[in-house]
C-alpha cells in the first residue's frame, strides 16, 4: 500500500518531490535537514516505492542501538504496524524483521556482514547513511564498501547521505552528490556562554547551571555531559536539589525500560530533567524539551598504536556538535541553550568532529577488507583515509592471532570473521573451545564488553566478576548489575550452542584465557617494586598495593589505560608461569650498552619485552652486530664520533659545492643526514665494538673515499682546502655548509703582489679576504682586494707601521716582495 506523507505534519515533508527526483536520477544524494525535520523517520518510507527501490530492501544506518530500536518503533507506529512487518531492526545480538520487512534499520557495524554475506547487495535497492555528520567508524567503512559495490558491482544501488551538520561542499564533491536541502521549521534558541568550566568539578558546575536554568525559563531540560560518572554525580546532586522534578540518566548501558522513561513524557505530567551523553544529539525525539545545558565535552576512544591500546578520553566537542546540541531545544518552540565555556574558547573549538577512523582501533576493519578480498587499502574511496599506523598495527596484531597469513584470510581467520566481536575476543573464544573452556571464556567476553559490574573498591581480580556473575547465575537474576552482561553471555552460547556454568573455576585459567586476547599485557611484577608490573609490549603499570594480585608474580591483563609513564591497572588475572611456555622466546641480542658504552651480546629467554634468562655471547652475528651500531649512530652519533674541525671543513666544502652547482651529483654530507644515512661509514663498523673504537676512526678520510673519483678529482679543483699565497704559503679556506661565502684569512704581508681577489668553483665564487696583522689580528674584511690596494691600503699601512715598526710596510705594496715573517728594511 501506498504511504501518504502529505497528511504529516514534519517540515521534511517540503522537499519530498525533489528527493525523489534527485534518488531517481542520482546514484548518490546527499540529504541537509535540521534536527527534527522528520528525515530519519520520513524519508524511509516515502522513498520505498520509488522505481528501482520497490520490491528491494532499503537499509539505513544509524549510530547507535537505542535510535536504531527508537526509529523503526516511530515509522511502524505512523504506518499501524507491528514491528518487522514493513519496517524492523538489526542491531548487536538483536533483531526484529521478517519475510516481507522492506525497511531494515541497522546499526552501522551490522553493514559489513550484510555485504559480506551478499557481496552485490542484490536484494537492497537503497542505503541510507543517517546522521553520517557523527563519522563514526562503522559508517565510514559501509560507506566505502557501498561505494565499491556500486561503482564496480551494482551501478543501480542508491546511496543517501543524511545529516542536520555536515561540511556540505566538500561531502559533495568528494560522493559526486547533489544536495537536497530542507530548511525546515527548527524554533529559535537563544544562546547564553556562562563562562568555562572545570573538569574536575563538572557536575557541580552541571548542577548549577541547570539550577539556573530551571529558575529563569519554562520547560524540560536536556543536559549533555561527557560520560556516566559525571551523569550519576549530577543526577545526586540534583535529586536533592529538586525533589519534585523527575530527573533521568540516558547512556547506552542502561537498561532500555530505563531509557524508555527518559524518552517519554513523565506519566504524573512533573517538569523533567533528562541528563544524558552525546547518545541524545541525533535522532532520539524527547519530548517538552525546551532547554538544553551542554558541559561543552564529549567522550572518545583513541588507539595508541604505540601500546596498542585504546584510551577513553574526555575531550572538547566540535562546534557541529553543540549546534546539534543547541538545536534540541527548538523542535517544539522558542527554546533556550546554556554553554558552559565562554566566547573566546567557542572561537577556538573545531568547525567540525574529528573522524572516528583517524583514532580508532582498526583490527575488525581491516579483518573485514582482508576478508572481501581488498589488498590496497588507501586504494577504496575514503572520504577520510585510515592512518597507515594503526592500519599496521592492525595487519600485525591478526597474523599474531593467525586469522591473516600473506594477506589473505586463513580458515582461523573465517571463523573469527563470523564471530560479532573484536577479532582478539573472538580469538580467545576459539582457543578456548579448543580447550575445553568455553563456558568460562564466554563469560569472560561479556565482561570484557561490558561495562565493569564493579566499582573500584572490589580491586583488580577480573575473576571476582566471574565469580558474582555465577553467583547471579545461580540466584536467577537477583543482581541486577549482570542483566546485560548475562545477555551477552546468552548470545554467545547461542552461537556455540552450548550451556552456561555455575560452577568453581581456577583462576589461573582465566589469566590464560586473557593471553590469547592480549598476548601483548602478559605482565611480570618489577622486582623490589610493590605492584608495579612489566608488560610484554614494554610498558610498565600498577596497581593499588592492597590490591589481591599486586603480590602476585606472573599477571595477565584485561584493562588497563595507555598514558604516558606509568600506567594503571584495572582489570587482570593471575597466570600460572607454566602457562606461558608458548610464549617463550628464545633470540640473540646484541645492543649497544649506553652506561659501559660498548657492544653486548647476549642470548635471551623472553617473552616480548620480558627478558627471562640471559647468557653473554661470544661470537656475534654480523648482521645484528652492524644493525646495533647503525642504531647507536643514529641515536647518539653527535657524542660518539669525532667530529674534527678538519672533517666539519670537509662536509662544509662538499655541502658549498652542492648549493652552488646543483646540476651537479654532489651528495647530502649534513650530519644529521650521515647519521640517518649510514652507507658512507658502514663498511668500516667491522671493526667496532666499544666508543673507543669509534673515535678511532678517520671521519675526514672516510667521508671523502665515500665520493667516487671524479667528484674526488672535481672537489679539489673547485672547492679546494687551501690556497697558496703570494708568499709561498698555503692557507686554509674556511668554508660554511650553507654555501656562504668562503674566508680566506691571511696576513697582509703574505699577499703583497696579489692584484684580485682569489676565486673559487671555476672562478663563480670569490673568497672573502680576512687581511690579519703580524700578530694575526684583523685589519681589513673585503671581496675585492684591487680596491683594498687602491684606496684603503695606505691608511691601514699608518696604523701597522706604528704597530708593527719592525716589519716593512712598503709603498707599493704590488710591487713589493711577499713575507712571511719579518723582512728587513733596507739599509
């Protein structure tokens, strides 16, 4: 049946006829409307029966579960249907659709595994990205995966892009879009900047701020803060503060009844306070909300591929951001927005969010790109290209679990393809099959994913968790804390078909199970240092030292976070050392000792960074040895080498010759580029072992075999050490690596019957001429000495004569006879 959009009442409903033209007409359109013009809702099921869409799927993405859950509920309740009749969701272990669903609401993480359980989406007629402003990295993947279906697979697939704030311009040209605007009928909303805030008593701060608001305007109140521990803060101080005011928390691990209620209108009719993260900017519809307080901060993971760890960090949001946030308090009327930071920071904010794909994790990508065959990466149509260094770290971290071998997917691979998780829980999932600990290792997973059911107080012990959570288990549901972590739990066990347990677990086999996850957190305690832990990957953490494990010897870590120095431990497990012999390593090491400054070699028992057992070694492999050296050079070569004045003259004059014939081949001699460069050295490092050594060597000598022949040949033509004077002398020339001018510095007397000014490079250069006294002090700085002679001479000669009356001060000084020394005057 027909849908009948005109009968609604959502500004979207303006520009219906032209985004059915442009979809008709274009591969590719790019939807502009503001927060609450019904697009999320609407758009769906107008564009249904379009020719080329009726009779396939259409599938639109969205950020989260809860909008996911939120948006098909909406678009069946305007068409008076059940759920998974026309419209239904997928989302994470969730899903409500059937045979005749035509409109699929997905969670962007779910689009992979449609393609690839269809490579040609032949069933799908549309895709709609919603909110693709977030650029979350879900949505930035199907997004290039959608591209390459339709350009290579399916040219007739359609593609829409929608957002309340994007860069417009740039998002066109990028997709060869056109864009469809709706103005929309979005209320105007005052904003008011109440100075900035401090992190450290945010919530205090929140609290004030909405205190302020609720006595100066009408309305419900939306507050935006940056994480759970802030909204639970706030919402204590504010229940106190308001007791007749109905006051919710909205995040994503609370429980969808719990949701619900801060979505709705208050049953008893009470003015309302929803305090919620940035889960509330798009899509979700919150009715009577008149205000919006926003703290101004946002919360993100960032991977460090450097620990190959991911890091929640508090962070400043993007001016696109609290625009949306703003717009939340104009959908019903004339509403007003409380910032909590001043004008001169807004200035400084970003225009727009930083892309998810720049920070993120990306081992479930590329696992998946692997998987359909891309091998060239940065090759696909990116409107943000991954960075090549977590994409590296990526491709490492999945041949360390087996799942890529010469990249391509291994048949260990394809199962943990097929499994909904991270490729590292999916890993220890499989392993443990294998060993016959399933049951533990999936309640481990769940509580990887989850939110800790425990605060800090219950310590470090991951198998504490455990334990409750059998406990739970057994009590059939009486805490409430592992309702979603059972859930998860369920899922799994769905997959493997297999039943949950309730029994007694060994500890230790939990720290081995965490191995298989995080092969790279396997920690030993620090000797002589109370719970402080290295791990594998080199980093050092601790822990609180009541803590249960902080005496333990051996530990595997679940949580930890990835700051610079000194980390912080928050979830582990104990290991039993004879678990980890898997894991050994046995290498030759040879490294430069810094304290002794000379050559170590040793074999090493490890395990990554940990070093067991080690024996010194005799007989040193060449190529190990040559790779210490070149490291020592490139890391310390300003204090081990001996970089003489007559050397720094040699680079000097090569480096001239190179500014002043640049057709020429004359090589890079800057030091730091013969510190990067080590070709030049390299075949005299033989005979290194200690600094000694080092300064032994013949810098000036082996730069200068390192030039073949000719340039030999040409350097001391063109650019030559010294220059031989008038009177017989040969005197240095003193050359600058920039190519300045070189300086001649002689004495005066030395160069009587010079008539010009020496020249250098073939006669394109003249030196500057320092003229020195007898006792070497300068007289007269020039580059052109005929004029010295002509003109400044005779005043020069007054002043040295009365100086210097044993030596001759001739007349004529072109005429006369260059000295060296004292000359006699005649008689």
């Amino acid at each position: 049946m027909s849908f009948d959009y005109t009968q609604i009442a959502l500004p979207v409903v303006e520009i219906i006829p032209q985004l059915q033209e442009r979809i008709s007409n274009h591969q590719t359109v790019i939807l502009h409307a503001p927060p609450g013009a019904g697009k999320s809702t609407l758009v769906p099921l107008v564009l249904k029966d379009l020719p080329g869409i009726k009779g396939k799927k259409i599938l639109m993405l969205e950020p989260r579960r809860l909008a996911a859950k939120s948006i098909a509920k909406r678009m069946t309740d305007l068409l008076q249907e059940p759920l998974g009749e026309t419209v239904g969701y997928r989302i994470r272990f969730e899903q409500r659709i059937t045979q005749t669903t035509q409109i699929e609401v997905i969670t962007e993480g779910i689009m992979s595994r449609l393609i690839h359980a269809d490579n040609s989406l032949e069933e799908v007629g549309l895709v709609i990205f919603d909110e693709f402003h977030e650029r979350n990295i879900h949505s930035d993947v199907a997004m290039a995966l959608c591209r390459e279906v339709q350009q290579i697979l399916r040219p007739d697939l359609k593609i829409l892009v929608m957002s309340a704030t994007l860069d417009l311009d740039q998002l066109s040209t990028l997709l060869d879009a056109p864009v469809v605007e709706s103005l929309g009928k979005q209320y105007p909303v005052k904003v008011k900047n109440l100075g900035d805030s401090d992190l450290s008593t945010l919530p205090e701060q929140m609290a004030q701020a909405i205190d302020l608001a609720i006595n100066e305007d009408e309305g419900d109140v939306l507050a935006f803060l940056p994480g759970q521990r802030d909204i639970i803060k706030t919402f204590e101080l504010l229940k106190r503060r308001f007791p007749e005011i109905a006051i919710h928390p909205l995040y994503g691990m609370l429980s969808p009844q719990r949701q619900h209620q801060a979505l709705s209108p208050d049953p008893s009719g009470r003015r309302k306070i929803v305090l919620a993260t940035s889960i509330a900017e798009t899509s979700l519809t919150i009715e009577g909300v008149r205000i919006v307080v926003d703290s101004g901060y946002g919360k993100s993971s960032v991977f460090d591929p450097r620990s190959a760890m991911s890091k929640l960090v508090t962070h400043r949001i993007s001016m696109d951001s609290a625009n949306q946030r703003t717009g939340r308090a104009g959908r019903l009327g004339p509403g007003k927005c409380y910032r909590l930071w001043s004008k001169a920071t807004e200035d400084r904010m970003k225009l727009f969010r930083t892309p998810e794909i720049v920070e993120a994790d990306l081992a479930t990508m590329v696992l998946d790109l692997v998987d359909f065959g891309i091998r060239n990466i940065n090759g696909m149509t990116w409107l943000t290209p991954p960075p090549e260094g977590p994409v590296s770290q990526a491709l490492d971290l999945l041949e360390e679990l087996g799942a890529i071998q010469e990249d391509k997917l291994t048949s260990h691979g394809e199962d943990i393809r097929k499994l909904p998780c991270h490729p590292r829980i999916a890993h220890m999932l499989l392993k443990a099959k294998d060993h016959d600990t399933l049951a533990l290792a999936v309640d481990l997973a769940a509580l990887l994913e989850e939110k800790d059911p425990l605060d800090q107080a219950a310590g470090t012990d991951i198998s504490l968790r455990i334990e409750k959570l059998r406990r739970s288990r057994n009590s059939k549901g009486v805490n409430r804390k592992f309702d979603r972590i059972e859930k998860v739990v369920s899922n799994y066990l769905k997959i493997f078909d297999t039943k949950p347990e309730t029994t007694l677990f060994d500890p230790f086999e939990v720290g081995l199970l965490l191995t298989y996850a995080y092969p790279e957190r396997i920690a030993h305690a620090r000797p002589g240092n109370n719970a402080q832990f290295k791990l594998t990957n080199g980093k050092i953490a601790m822990m609180h030292h009541s803590d249960d494990l902080a005496h333990e010897a051996w530990i595997s870590v679940a949580q930890l976070d990835a700051r610079d120095g000194m980390g912080k431990i928050f979830l582990a497990a104990p290991l039993n050392p004879r678990d980890l012999a898997e894991h050994v390593v046995e290498e030759e090491i040879v490294t430069w000792d810094y304290q002794l400054e000379k050559l170590k070699a040793e074999k090493q028992w490890k395990i990554g960074n940990i070093v067991l057992k080690s024996m010194a070694l005799k007989a040193v492999d060449n190529s190990k040895k040559t790779k210490a050296l070149t490291t020592v050079l490139q890391e310390d070569g300003l204090r081990v080498l001996d970089f003489s004045e007559d050397f720094i003259q040699l680079q000097s004059r090569i480096l001239s010759l190179r500014t002043w014939n640049p057709d020429q081949s004359w090589p890079e001699v800057s030091t730091a580029n013969l510190l990067q460069d080590l070709n030049w050295i390299a075949p005299y490092l033989d005979s290194i072992s200690s600094k000694v050594d080092f300064k032994k060597l013949d810098l000036k000598s082996i730069l200068y075999h390192s030039l073949d022949h000719q340039l030999q040949a040409k350097l001391g033509d063109l650019a030559p050490d010294k220059i031989q004077v008038p009177s017989g002398s040969f005197i240095h020339i003193h050359y600058q690596d920039d190519g300045s001018t070189p300086v001649l510095a002689v004495r005066l007397q030395e160069v009587f019957g010079l008539l010009d000014t020496p020249t250098l490079n073939n006669g394109k250069i003249k030196v500057v001429m320092h003229l020195l006294s007898p006792g070497y002090k300068p007289v007269q700085v020039t580059e052109d000495l005929r004029s010295f002679w002509d003109h400044t001479y005779f005043e020069v000669k007054k002043e040295l004569k009365r100086r210097y009356p044993k030596h001759h001060w001739p007349e004529d000084p072109l005429q006369a006879e260059a000295v060296r020394g004292v000359k006699r005057k005649n008689p």
